[in-house]
C-alpha cells in the first residue's frame, strides 16, 4: 500500500525531482504525495509550483499507456484550469469560492480513503490469520500429458481470431420470433417416420438449415415422446439419435413402460 | 443429543459463518435461545480446554476459526485454504465503496481519479460488492455496494466494526489546521471546505 516511500521523490543531482509514476495510484496519490513532501499548506497550494512538479512527474508515462496518461493529463488540466481562474480578476463578493476548494475536498477526501483502505488492509491481514476448517474445492486435476504443439503461428493466430470475446456480465436478452414452428416439425417427423420403421435424427435437417430448425426439430421429438407417439434411441453419447414410430404392440416397448 | 453438541456439528461443517436463528432450524427442539447458550458454553469450553480453535462472530453470524497464533504452522500447507490479498487500487476502490454506498462507477472513479470499471468487476466476481441498485439520471447507472462476504473477508461482526472517519488520523487536515490559524487566520476559503463532514456530497 505504502506506494510513496522516500525513495521515489527523491532531488536528483541537477535538483529536479525524480518520480517513478508508476508506483501511483493515480493523479491524487500524485498530487497528494507532492504536497505531504513538501509540507504544503493544503488550503494554500502554489498552484504553479505543484502544476509544474505534476507534468515533469507524469513525462515518465509510456505512449503505452493511454488510459493512465488521460488520467493524469485530465489531473494537469484541471491545475492549469484552476491557475487560470486565480489569475482572472475575482468578483468582490464573499460568497465566490477559491478555484481550488474543489481540489482540496478532493484531496482531502482521497486521504481519507487512503487512510480507510491501509485499515482494511490490516484488518485483511488480522483476518488472515484465522482460518477456517480445511474445506478447499475439489481442484480439476490435469491429465493431459504434455504433448509438442503441432501447430504453425498463423493457425494459433487464426484460431484467436476466432474466439468470441466474453459476454459482459450485463447482457441485453433478445427476443426474435421462432422463424421455424415446433408443429411444423412434429407434423415433418410424423409425416416421415413410417410405421416400426427409424430414421436418423439428422435425416430430418435439410440442407440450408440453420441451428434454429434442429432446436425445433430435437423439441418437436421430444414432444412426440412425451405424447408416447415416438420413442428416441442412441446407442452412446453424441452418437446419432434415432427416431422410432411407437407400436403399441411392440413388446419391447411395452416393457419399458413396467416400473423398473 | 445436547444442544451444544448439534451447534457444534453444525459449526464444524460450516464454511460460512452462522447465525443462531439459522443454527436453530436444524431441530425443532432447538430454538435460538438455546443456540446462544449453546455458543456460550462452546466458547467456554474451548478457552478451559485450550483448543486450537475458537469461536468467532463474523459478519453477523458464528464460525469456528483457528487462533491466530496458530497461523505460521499452516501457511506451508496445500490442503489449507490460503485467504487471498487484496491489491492497493481494490482496497481504496472498496474503501470507497463501503462507506458511499449505494454508489455508482462514475463517482468511484472521481473519488480515486483513476478508472475504476476493471476494479469493480473484479471486486463483483469475488463476491465482495454487488449490484444494490439503479440510480437517477442518464442510463441509470448501476449502483454498487458491500456484501456480506465483505464483512467475512476482513472479519468485521457488522458495519459498524469499520473505523469511523472522524477517528481516522488525517495528515493533511490534522497538519493544515494547525498552520492556518498562524498563516492566515482570515482566511475565507476556510469555511467553505467541508471539514466537518468528509462523508458529505463531494460536489
């Protein structure tokens, strides 16, 4: 937690300040180290002095980092902003805030932060040391041996490209309309399934079929299952699934019906 | 069976503290009068008899924990669960959280001056924040607040066992209400601050 030792802010030999931006949480954490080390009055910062000392500190960041440069370069302008406005002439009414109350709040609630979260983080540590009955959840074991990737970069590269990036969490749930009808599939499999004679499940899609007629299809069997009109068989998992005209005579059928 | 020995059992098998009036619904004999005398005299038991262990009241609830000084012996232990650390940047960002909520991203991230959507989801898919609401305004914006598992993490009874901010030791203020009354004691800028009230509207 304790981001800004000494060490970081540190006169170098030509007198200028050497900051490693990197160790900040930010632009307050920024700016609040430049006034603790300095002893600056809070409700009196020399504006300029600090404005100068901020952009020199954040020269460091990388063109790598976008996010983190507009982090801080919207902290810079927001100083430069508050600058300009102390040098504009003020109106002489007393009610008129200093342009920079609003950075004192801010920095003076962001301690406070800091100052909670050091807390949580020894209450954290306290708690830590506790611990609870040894329950850890069943971990997957790996199984797969090691074996050397066959693969060139452009199939690796390929095969990125073609990962869906997650859902985010908040996801809109849309509703389209069936564009295929289950009834018209349970009418197709009656029409087809010939008397004690089975089809493959696949015989039933066309060609130019999407995933939705095989959705409606697998219900439309499962319908007609539930209606003892068909019977489904497959002889193991992900094998072919087969559609069966249901024969009330069928011995075997019958005895599948007696409670085991 | 005595009642002290079903809250045992009870405790023993839980991961996730208890409260008594859940601990009570195990038996209809058992009511939650009867599961505090119970918790009491467990307590008791473990202190004379000088166990490994004791009972803890976290989050609201009861749990049995090992004493603390026991801690070094089990670190080096794979089959006991390791509690994990929370970074800088998600402490602060749950600091802030903890005490503005129900409180929405864009104010975080004021608050810290930094981004804070990569954070929060973190803290959401740990269990440690949730979404408690919507606010006012344009999109209305998800509001975010504490959890119980919260409370469990840093072993905190209830919200009430987080520090109050005006007993936090703040350096700035502490330092700048000193010097002011020397420096510029007509200062007007001073009542317009908010010193009394760090837990006020920041805009």
């Amino acid at each position: 937690m304790a981001t800004n030792s000494a060490s970081t802010f540190a006169p170098a030999d030509d007198g200028v300040y050497v900051i490693e931006i990197e160790r900040f949480h930010g632009p307050l954490d920024l700016l609040l180290h430049l006034i603790r080390q300095q002893d600056i009055d809070v409700f009196d910062i020399p504006i300029a002095r600090i404005t100068r000392q901020f952009l020199e500190a954040i020269q460091g960041i990388g063109p790598g980092d976008l996010d983190q440069a507009g982090e801080f370069l919207e902290m810079a302008a927001t100083l430069i902003r508050i600058k300009a406005q102390l040098l504009l002439p003020r109106p002489e009414s007393d009610d008129d805030e200093d342009p920079r109350a609003e950075l004192v709040r801010r920095l003076l609630e962001y301690e406070q932060i800091r100052e909670i979260s050091q807390r949580l983080e020894r209450a954290e540590a306290d708690r830590a040391r506790r611990r609870v009955r040894g329950y850890v959840p069943p971990r997957p074991r790996a199984v797969v041996e090691e074996t050397p990737l066959e693969t060139t970069w452009d199939e690796v590269y390929e095969a990125a490209l073609g990962v869906s990036l997650p859902e985010s969490r908040v996801s809109e749930h849309r509703v389209t309309p069936r564009t295929v009808s289950m009834d018209s599939r349970v009418a197709l499999i009656l029409d087809r399934l010939g008397r004690g004679a089975g089809l493959p499940f696949t015989s039933f899609l066309g060609a130019g079929e999407n995933r939705m007629h095989g959705v409606m299809t697998l219900l439309a069997g499962l319908e007609l299952t539930r209606r003892r009109a068909i019977f489904l068989r497959q002889t193991a998992p992900f094998h072919e699934l087969w559609l069966y005209r249901r024969e009330d005579d069928d011995p075997e059928v019958l005895a599948e019906e007696e409670p085991a | 069976m005595r009642p002290e020995q079903i809250v045992e059992a009870i405790l023993f098998a839980s991961d996730a503290p208890l409260r008594a009036e859940e601990i009570a619904r195990a038996d209809e004999a058992l009511d939650e009068d009867q599961v505090e005398v119970a918790i009491q005299q467990l307590r008791q038991l473990y202190l004379e008899s000088e166990r490994a262990f004791d009972l803890v009241e976290v989050a609201g609830g009861h749990q049995l924990l090992t004493r603390p000084e026991f801690a070094g012996y089990l670190e080096r232990f794979d089959t006991i669960p390791r509690p994990s650390r929370l970074s800088g940047p998600a402490l602060e960002t749950l600091a802030i959280i903890a005490y503005r909520q129900p409180i929405g991203r864009l104010e975080v991230e004021y608050v810290r001056g930094v981004g804070a959507s990569g954070v929060i989801r973190t803290l959401q898919e740990r269990g440690l924040v949730d979404v408690v609401g919507r606010g006012e305004g344009i999109g209305r914006p998800l509001l975010y607040g504490t959890t119980q598992r919260f409370l469990e993490h840093f072993g905190f009874e209830s919200m009430e066992s987080l520090p109050r901010p005006d007993e936090l030791p703040v350096v700035l203020r502490d330092r700048s209400m000193t010097i002011l009354p020397d420096e510029s004691p007509e200062d007007p800028d001073q009542e317009e601050l908010p010193l009394d009230d760090p837990t006020g509207e920041h805009r």
